[in-house]
C-alpha cells in the first residue's frame, strides 16, 4: 500500500526485478529443497536395498531416517509458512502474463500444502503400522490414533501418491525456473540466491 493514498499497489513490476527474498527465506527454502529430495531419494530406494526386508534391521535405519527427515520439512514448512504471512514474497515482474502469475501461485500453494500433508501421512501410517515415530533419536513423536491395518494401507497410498504429486509439483517448478533463468532472462531466479 502507498503511505499516501492507502490503494493497494500492484504485486506486479517492471519487466526486470532485483528485489530478492529474505535471507532467512532462502535459508528455509534451499534447506526445505535439499531435504525433500534426500528424502525422495531415500523413499525410491527404500524398497530396492539389496537384501532388505521391512523387518531387517537395515531397512528400519533407513526407515529412521526417512522419518525423522520428513517431520524435519514438516516443521521447516510451517516456518516457512509462518515467515511468508509477516514477509511478504518480493514481487513479479509486470511482463510475466497473468495466467503464468495465476499458476505460480498455484504450484506454491499445492508445494505447501504436499510439504504439510505428505510428513503427517508417512506419520499417520507409521502409526496405524503400530510403530513408534521417533526424530533422529531424540524422542518419539506420540500416537494419537490406535494401529489400525486398514488405514496403515490407506496411509501409505495416501503417502506414496502424494509423495509422487509432489515430485510432479517440483517439475513444474523446476521447469518455471528452467525458463525465467534460460528464456526469459527477467532476473526472477536470482531472487532466491
């Protein structure tokens, strides 16, 4: 808003930007992306290690990890969120058409919400599996439903697909960045460096 007039002004700039996130967004942003990934990367694996039951050892390690990994995003999300409701995103440059404007906001929203949804499902079925939650070690996460097998299965589909949504999610996003960097050239990637 202009101190002056009080009318709200535009989310929208010139063609070329150099307003950058907050530091502290970046930060939340690169740690929150380095941990999905790893934990994409665990979560593929998980059921390929050479040797490994869901009862060895080895795959409960595993297991213990990829948890304790996705309550970590979880809890880096809701900061995430937290920080973006008191700073506000830098804005947008006025030559990006509204429809793309419309779907970034979109992409973000559906980012939030799987980075929300996806670590309270791999809880919810670890849970309903009868198994403790535990985050790297410190302490276990309490139960808040009792095991139930059918929703233990419902879980870990429900958990499975959106951890598959999200990775689709992070293409679109990746794809938008591919294109602001190489075609249009408008300076929107160099916002979160």
């Amino acid at each position: 808003m202009s101190p002056f007039n009080k009318v709200p002004t535009p989310m929208l700039v010139p063609t070329r930007i150099t307003v950058s996130y907050t530091r502290t967004a970046k930060v939340l942003h690169w740690l929150v992306a380095l941990f999905i990934l790893t934990n994409f990367v665990i979560g593929l694996c998980m059921e390929h290690f050479p040797g490994y039951t869901h009862t060895s050892p080895e795959w409960n390690g595993i297991l213990f990890w990829h948890g304790s990994i996705g309550a970590l995003v979880l809890w880096l999300a809701v900061a995430r969120i937290i920080w973006r409701k008191s700073h506000r995103p830098p804005p947008l440059p006025a030559s990006i058409p509204r429809w793309q404007v419309r779907m970034a906001h979109g992409v973000h929203g559906l980012l939030y919400l799987a980075m929300l949804v996806l670590p309270l499902s791999g809880y919810a079925h670890r849970v309903a599996g009868k198994h403790a939650v535990n985050f790297f070690g410190l302490w276990n996460w309490p139960n808040l439903f009792a095991p139930n097998e059918s929703l233990r299965v419902l879980f870990g589909t429900v958990h499975v697909s959106l951890a598959f949504g999200l990775a689709g999610l992070l293409v679109l996003h990746f794809g938008a960045v591919l294109k602001h960097l190489v075609i249009n050239r408008d300076g929107v990637v160099r916002r979160m460096f």
